[in-house]
DNA sequence: TGCATTTTATTTGTCGACAAGAATTTCAGG
DNA sequence: CCTGAAATTCTTGTCGACAAATAAAATGCA
C-alpha cells in the first residue's frame, strides 16, 4: 500500500552510507509524524523500500531505539515509540531547564563565531516564520537554540537539548494548532531578546529570556491540551 | 592474547540474549577499565570468545556508539571512547546539575516505596564502603543515586544522570585514590541528610545538600587532576 | 639507505539464508 | 454458532560468506 514514492532511489550507494540513509529517513518520518507513535515497522518492507538488506535497516532502528524514538518488542515488531501524555510535565521540566542553561552558558562563553553562527540561524527562522513554513519554522526554531547550546559549549546539555527538542517536534503541531494557524511573530522578538544577552553576556538576563521563552510554550501547549482533553470528555 | 579466561560460556543461550549478553560485559568492562580508552575493539575477536555471530556483537558495539562509550570510526576500528580531561569542567557541571535537581525532584515527589527502596540502596553503599571494596562502591553509590532519581520520576534526568555516572565510573578510582586508599566515611554522613530531607519534603535543604556533596566530589577530583599534572611536568 | 608504489592482508559493511518465536488461520468438537 | 487446539504463516534474531575500504608489508627506484 501507498509504495508508489519516488524516493530517488540510488542504485548504488558508497559502502558506509546504508545506515545513515535508513536512519536519516526514519527519524524524519518519525518526528514529523508521517509515521505516527504505534506505527509498527516491518523490517523487510523498509528493506525492500529503501533497496538494502535488512542489515543496515536494524542498525538504525537500534539507534532509534537509543534514542527513545522507537520500542523495540523483543521477537515482535518494533513500532514508534508513544508519546506520554500523562508524564507531559516531566517533558517540560525537562526542557525548560535545557532552554535556561544552555543560554545562560552561551551567554558566559560564547565567541564572536558563535554570535554569527546564531545569528544566522535566527535569519533563518525569520525567513520560514515569514513564508509561514510550519515544518520549517519548526526546524529552523531548533537549529537555532542548538546553535545556542553550542555556542555554551557543554556537550552533554547540547545532547539532551537537541534529542528534547526533536521530541518536541512531535508535539509542536499542536502548538502552532494553537495558535489557529496563525504564527508567533513574538517569538522572533523573544529570539533577538536573548541574542542581544548573549551578545553582552548579560548572564541574569538571559537566563530570565530563556525562561520566560520555555514557560511561555510550555503554558501555551498546555492550555491547548486542556482544551482538547474537555472537548474529548464533552463529546 | 589472554584468553585463557573461563566465561562461563552457555554454549545454549536463548534467542534474544545475545546483544544483551554483549553489551553488558562490553559496558562493564569498559566502565571498570579493563578496557581503557583507546584500546581498539576487534568484532571477530569478541564473537569468538563470546561464543556468537558478528552480528549480535555490532549491535551492542552501536547501542554503546549512541551512549558515548565506544566512537565508531568508519570503516575503520571502533575504539573505547576518550576521556576528555580538557573539557572535564563540563561533565562535573553537568553531574551538579543533576544531583540537584534529582534530589529536589525526590523530596518532592518520593512515595514511602521509594524511600525504602533509597534506604536500602544506602544500606549496601554502607556495606560496600566497610568491605573496603572500591568497585563494589562506585557501583552501589550509583544505584543509590539512581534509586533517588527515580523517585524525582522524571525519566530524561535519571537517563541523563545515570550515563553521568557511568562516566564517572571511569573518572572515580582517581577520585578514590586520592585519598590515598582511604575511604570516605562522610559521605555515608551525607548520604544520610540527603535521605532525612528527601523524606521530610524539604526541596531546599535537599538541593543544598545535593550541590555540597556534588562539589565535594568535583573538588577533590579537580585538586588531584591538578596535583597529577603538575607531577607529569616536574619530570 | 630512504622514499614512493604496488601487493598483500586484515577488518569492516552488507548481503542472503535459515531457524525460533509469535500471530494468524484452520479445523474439530460441543 | 461458538470455543479451543493444532497447523500455518509471518517476522525477527542469528549465522556464515563475500566484497569494499583501509592498514600493513613487500618491492622497486633513486
């Protein structure tokens, strides 16, 4: 069903290219939900899709699987992770304190490179928030407080960052549902806000931008499941 | 070369065992330096002592790829990952960050479950420190850390925490040496308040405590990185 | 003898195949 | 028509083998 893609399908692939490909491709499709949570994934039909041997297939699904992208069900078919909307809250905590400091240390470390680099990366989110690309707005969102996280220079809070951030992918359709349809033109002056910190070092400062950036999504996902939650009770 | 070891090899193991069966000696021996960072990995070699495909054992050597512990260089040997003593400020930033808020997560949430399982967990720490066994306390200092995070019940944490641990199970007989071989006996002393604030709810004297043994530890640790180096220089 | 190049050898990445375990279907009995 | 057991299909976990890429050794040349 539905294999009629044209997926470009390079006959021949250089040799330790396989995995990267397979895994690229099922983490795209997991995070922009074309594979929603519960989709099982057969092995052989990737296989046969993406013109490989199941080999490299389940090297990247053991990747996925690290990452908390997909369940493996030991001699069962393993499928798209869910997400957990009851633990939500852990989510949230988890990620505001990502946002806090990581630019409180960009704003401590950062270099002249650093600065441009996000910059850059803020040009771009400016130019998908404008041609009202939400997957890129969403995409460029990341890249951009990953190229904050970088420039804080603590690997292992860039890490949890980035991998909350693309969980985040997974939920941020309902934020901008939230909005109906219409974009946050206000994030973008929040981004220049926590630049301008970062730019002075002005520690305090951005670590209470930052905050107030995470606490105001957070609040904003939140009420929308509220929402949604008494409209499913009400019906 | 030295694989005159008896394993105990189950000449029948069940099916889905194997990479679990390699990953957890390749883990251990890593984190307790049998295999120190550098040492090459040879995959025919570990199939053979462990008695099992090639396959299997890749498995497991990408599951430690994604956790940090070995670095795959393509097409070439994948090697027990380096640590990084250059950048080592970034891992006890890290490790604070998450004593604290674990610990406050666990005075707040902790069910009386979980504080007898904290309990228990301190109690073969204790065990442990009067055996004078040092790995048998790095491993037990970590459960009970563990054990507290999960009662915080917040699930990036306790993943991100735990992978700090085993971080620093490589970092620790440095710490433990540098006592000379004595043990210490004040942290079973603060193990101790950390339980008596957690089990009374109170969230701020648990995150003083938290980021007082966290420094303690960093510290120490940092005071005998300085002494070794300037040892390495007098010569 | 020293350096560059070819040849050999080692090790990884990928493949197809087979068997074990689970899910599904078939079939018998009530 | 329904229920439960046996048989079948399907999917995964593991294996051995082969080819590409790299490292090591050998050879030729100055």
């Amino acid at each position: 069903m539905m294999d009629d893609e044209q997926e470009s399908l390079p006959t021949d692939r250089k040799r330790g290219s396989g995995v990267k490909l397979a895994y690229d491709i099922l983490r795209n499709e997991i995070l922009d939900l074309v594979l929603p949570p519960g989709t099982p994934i057969d092995e052989v039909q990737l296989a046969e899709r993406l013109a490989m041997s199941r080999t490299p297939i389940r090297e990247a699904l053991v990747r996925l699987a690290a990452e908390g992208l997909v369940t493996t069900l030991t001699n069962r078919s393993t499928i798209v992770s869910n997400i957990d909307f009851q633990n939500l809250h852990t989510f949230f905590d988890a990620i505001t304190l990502m946002y806090r400091v990581t630019t409180r240390l960009a704003a401590e470390y950062r270099t002249d490179g650093d600065l441009a680099l996000i910059r850059a990366r803020q040009a771009d989110y400016v130019g998908t928030v404008r041609a009202e690309d939400e997957l890129g707005m969403i995409a460029t969102n990341r890249d951009f407080h990953i190229a904050i996280a970088e420039a804080g220079r603590n690997p292992y809070y860039t890490a949890l960052f980035g991998r909350l951030l693309d969980e985040g992918r997974r939920i941020m359709p309902i934020y901008y549902a939230s909005y109906g349809d219409r974009l946050p033109e206000s994030v973008v002056a929040e981004h220049e806000a926590m630049i301008a910190a970062i730019a002075a070092g002005d520690v305090a400062t951005a670590d209470r931008l930052a905050t107030a950036h995470a606490d105001r999504i957070v609040k904003q996902i939140q009420t929308f499941i509220a929402r949604d939650r008494r409209q499913a009770i009400d019906l």
